[in-house]
C-alpha cells in the first residue's frame, strides 16, 4: 500500500470531457488529446466511468458488453493507445467494473430470457408472493419497485438500480468467475486500477424478505459474504499483480466494514469511497429537499472517518465531487462571489488529509453547478423519477427545480468547460447534455492563463509527494465544535502539520489552544497571503492556511 499514499486520482466522465468528431459526446481520441493538460496538473492516475457496449440508459453503468468499447467512444486500438500514451507520462488508468448488475440487454440475461436455465441462475429471480404482490417490498434506489416482471414467466428479476440493471447473483460460483475473467481481461490490457461500482450490494440473502422500511438497506448491504467475495476476487484477478490500485464504491457503509474492505492485512481493497460526508445537505436522509447544509455534522462525520479508517489501519479516498454527485463549490461555498477562495479551500481541506484524493473533472478550473430550469434540459433517469415524484408530492414545477438543480446528477456530468467559445469547446457539433453558461469566464483556456485555482491544485498534488507527512502522516481533528472551522493536525515524527479552514463567507475569529501557539510555526500553504499563527486567529471568507509546527 505504499506505492498508493502519495499519489493523487483525476475522474473523468468520458462522455463530457473532450469531443473530437463533432457527435456531441466525448471520446477516447478526446481524452489521449488532453493528456498534456493531465500530466500538468501533477495527476497519477485517471479513473475513467465506464466506456463499454451499453444502450446508456444509466450512462454507461447498465453493460451490454463488458469486453467491448462502445463505438461512441472509440475502438479498443484508440484505448490501446490511450494506456501506452498515458503510460509515457507515467499516468496510469483506472477502469469502473459494475459487476453488481448488468444491463438486460447483456447476452446472459437475453438468454435467461429465451428460457436457458443456466442464465436464469445468473441474475435474481424469485416467484411473486403467495397473494400475487411483488415477492419483496424494496425500492429501486432510482425510485419504483425494485422488481419487474421476467418476461411472461410470471416472475419476476431483482433491480436495486434502473429497470434495465437487473442485479447479478454473485452466489453462483459461475457468475463470480464470469465477472473475474473480465477484470482479468482488462488488466492483461494493462489496466493498474480498478473502481468497483456499489460493490457492497453484491451480498443478498438466499431467501429474500420484506424489509420494515428503514431496515431496507441492511438486507442487502455490507453483508459479510461480500467480504469473502471480495477476497475471492483479489485472489483471481488484481491481487496476483504488483501495486494495482482498487477502490469500492460502498453504498451507506460504515467505517467498521470500511475498514474491513481497506485494511491491507485482509487483502480485499486499497481504499473505498463512503459518502456520509455528502448526505448533510439531505433534510431527514432525503436527497431530494432543500435544505442549508449541517456543518457540524459535515465535520463530525469525516472525523469519524479520518480516526475510525486510521484506527483500524483502513484508508479512504477523499473526495467532495463525482459524477453522482453536485459541485461541492455551489454546495459548501459561495462560487459566484469567492470562487477561487471557495475551490482553494475546499480542496486544501482533503488533499491534506490521511487518504487519497481525487479530483473530479473542472473541479481544478472551479466549475460549478449549471443553471437549468427546465426538467427537458437534464438526462439523468433519476433527476427524472425526482422530478416526477416531487410534482406528485403536490411541489410546484418551480418548487421542484430548485431542488433538481441543486441535487441533479447531471449538475456534475455537463460538458467539461475547455475555453469561451460556443459549447465551451467540448464540441463542435450539439453535447448530449447542455454546456453551462459560465463557461464563457470558467474555462480551462482562462484559467491556466490567469486563473489561481488550477496552479493550488498543482501545488497541493506536489506537496503530497514532497511531505511524508501529508502522505503518511497520524490524523486528530481538533476544534471539533467550533462552528465555522474546520481543523485537524497531521503528524509524523517530531513535525505537526496544522490545518484549518474557513467554510463561511464573513470574517471570523476564534482561539487557537496554546500547545499550537508555543511551538515553532511555519507557514506552509494557503489561500490568502501568508499570515503568522497566533492564539487568537481571525480567518476571512473561505480562508484555508496550513502551518508546519516542530
Ligand atoms: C454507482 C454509480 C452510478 C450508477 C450506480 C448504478 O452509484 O456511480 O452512477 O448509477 O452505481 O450502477
Ligand atoms: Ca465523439
């Protein structure tokens, strides 16, 4: 796990970051064009969602084909030169593997389908109930039933995601050695990462039951046979390869099983993403509301995750922004009137803390959130279902799209903005989802020009590299109920790296404890001019400052 501390992870969404034959939809040749602007940035490893065979009704996430590159994208020789080009700058790549579910679409499940019995063992298929209803109450996580009918067989296949990704049963030995062959396939390929799409769901039961509402989730998640599969899995595909890099998604975990999944010593993953940390803007666990986020749950939660994950010897990747999920500037910040301070701080708060940080495509340009207002402009199948819920719940259309553009999947998948010019660059032709119009003044062109967010971004990834202590050093969040503050010390040796940001727009003063006061302070990196430590410290609108104490 050494090899993985210091290094630091670019997501891009293929489908919006680099058109290059005017289809409206980014493409490998796209992404080969941009690895100069990557190797700038400081990047080791791109992860990229994914780019196989699929009818795209989840964008990519529900597979036809997990061997093939859909055309859209490119040919397996454009990937091929892509790895070999990447590997020349010393960027490796990161493939998804969405080995929960596959589209029904797949071959396997047009064959279970025609009837063969062999197939049908595949996926989840279960009779209805006795009195007809659904043979369990869960919900698909895009809304609706979690179950749809198989055909006119009278049963009915398990989809905890869209209707077309039905769920695959990992408890027959066949499937798991299906889905190994293909991670396999991708690493003799010369894949050095993968990312495992919700690989915690992968565990029901034999026998499903009715869940009594809020118990849904643990019916299916972090069951402890998903431990043993990931094992198995280590085993036949990555583990047998030196310094392969992997990352589970994991659905509404917690830090006991997160620790269980990244501990090196049980040789199941290098790290996994949690997203707790991006729920404090749900009002009661619901996503689709619109509520002021909770600072101070923010805060308790990612210590929790910071000393929990060090106590247990796991490690986690840091992150504000996905592709699931809205720009963490609109949503922890104020864009519009501290837009390089807002994106500086931000990032200075993860990239110094004990994981591995990933940056998110436009993130190190300072792209937010779009401003669209009508439900047509957005793609997203679930942005849809919410839409359509939040109208029947009696919402307004004006009431509902507040809530969309702020919560909306696809506020992170528009176009990554390249320069000023129509479409942002992205395109020539029309982009599959709408550009932004601040693309006009946030673009890349500007922003390597004269812009400040991209050279901090530079220097947070290199410091990293230069600072064992920020790649390895000990975690304890301090100021814990401070309300405006965010503030924790890593520490290694005799040194103490001190770091605190300010997540509020105002100037703001507060008292430091005097063990950080007497020692010697260095002044290492921050976001306004440098500024001296001393106990009674006054921070301005998202300022983040970080000192070196000895
Ligand atoms: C993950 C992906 C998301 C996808 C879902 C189902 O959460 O990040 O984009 O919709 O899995 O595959
Ligand atoms: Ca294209």
């Amino acid at each position: 796990m050494e090899h993985l501390k210091d290094k630091v992870i670019y997501q891009l969404y293929p489908k919006s970051f680099n058109d290059t034959n005017g289809d409206g939809i980014g493409d490998i040749r796209g992404i080969i064009e941009k690895l100069d602007y990557l190797e700038q940035l400081g990047i080791d490893m791109i992860w990229m969602n994914p780019i196989f065979v699929s009818p795209q009704k989840d964008n990519g996430y529900d597979i036809t084909d997990y061997y093939q590159i859909d055309p859209m994208f490119g040919t397996m020789e454009e990937l091929e030169e892509l790895i070999q080009k990447a590997k020349e700058k010393n960027i490796e790549l990161m493939f998804d593997m969405v080995l929960n579910h596959t589209s029904i679409t797949h071959e396997w499940f047009q064959r279970a389908l025609a009837g063969e019995k062999k197939y049908q063992d595949f996926y989840i298929i279960r009779p209805a109930k006795e009195d007809g209803s659904l043979p369990t109450n869960w919900e698909s996580k895009f809304g609706g039933p979690a179950w749809e009918p198989f055909g006119d067989t009278g049963e009915y296949y398990l989809h905890l995601y869209d209707v077309t990704q039905a769920d695959l049963n990992w408890r027959n030995p066949e499937v798991r050695k299906e889905l190994y062959k293909i991670v396999n396939f991708w690493l003799e390929k010369g894949m050095t990462g993968f990312r495992f799409d919700v690989l915690n769901v992968i565990g029901k039961d034999e026998v499903l039951v009715d869940s009594t509402g809020d118990n849904e989730k643990s019916l299916y998640t972090d069951t402890p046979i998903v431990h043993e599969w990931v094992q198995e899995m280590n085993r036949e595909s990555f583990g047998a390869h030196e310094n392969i890099i992997t990352v589970g998604e994991m659905s509404s975990t917690t830090v006991e099983n997160g620790i269980l999944y990244s501990d090196p010593a049980r040789n199941e993953l290098s790290m996994i993403f949690s997203f707790h940390h991006l729920k404090v803007d749900y009002e009661n666990g619901e996503k689709w509301t619109d509520v002021p986020f909770d600072f101070l749950a923010l805060k308790q939660i990612l210590d929790e995750w910071q000393a929990g994950m060090q106590k247990g010897n796991g490690w986690n990747a840091l992150f504000w922004n996905n592709h699931d999920q809205p720009r963490a500037n609109s949503r922890f910040g104020d864009p519009e009137k501290y837009p390089y301070e807002t994106a500086t701080m931000l990032a200075q708060t993860i990239h110094l803390l004990r994981g591995t940080p990933y940056i998110y495509q436009g993130e190190e340009i300072g792209m937010t959130n779009p401003d669209f207002n009508d439900i047509s402009e957005y793609v997203d199948v679930e942005s849809h279902n919410a839409y359509e819920s939040l109208r029947l719940a009696g919402k307004t259309h004006e009431e509902a799209m507040t809530i969309i553009k702020q919560k909306s999947r696809d506020t992170s998948r528009i176009p990554m903005q390249w320069d000023s010019s129509l479409n942002a660059g992205f395109t020539t032709g029309t982009p599959w989802l709408k550009v932004a119009d601040n693309s006009s003044h946030i673009n890349v062109e500007k922003e390597l020009a004269e812009g400040r967010i991209f050279p901090y971004y530079q220097q947070l990834i290199r410091l990293r590299k230069e600072m064992p202590i920020i790649a390895d050093g000990s975690y304890e969040g301090i100021l814990l109920d401070d309300p405006e503050v965010f503030a924790y010390v890593r520490e290694k040796e005799d040194e103490k790296l001190l770091v605190l940001s300010h997540f509020y727009g105002t100037d703001y003063a507060f008292t430091l404890p005097e063990e950080f006061t007497t020692a010697e302070a260095k002044w290492l990196v921050g976001n306004y001019e440098e500024v001296p430590l001393t106990t009674e410290m006054t921070l301005r609108p998202y300022e983040t400052v970080a000192f070196l104490l000895e």
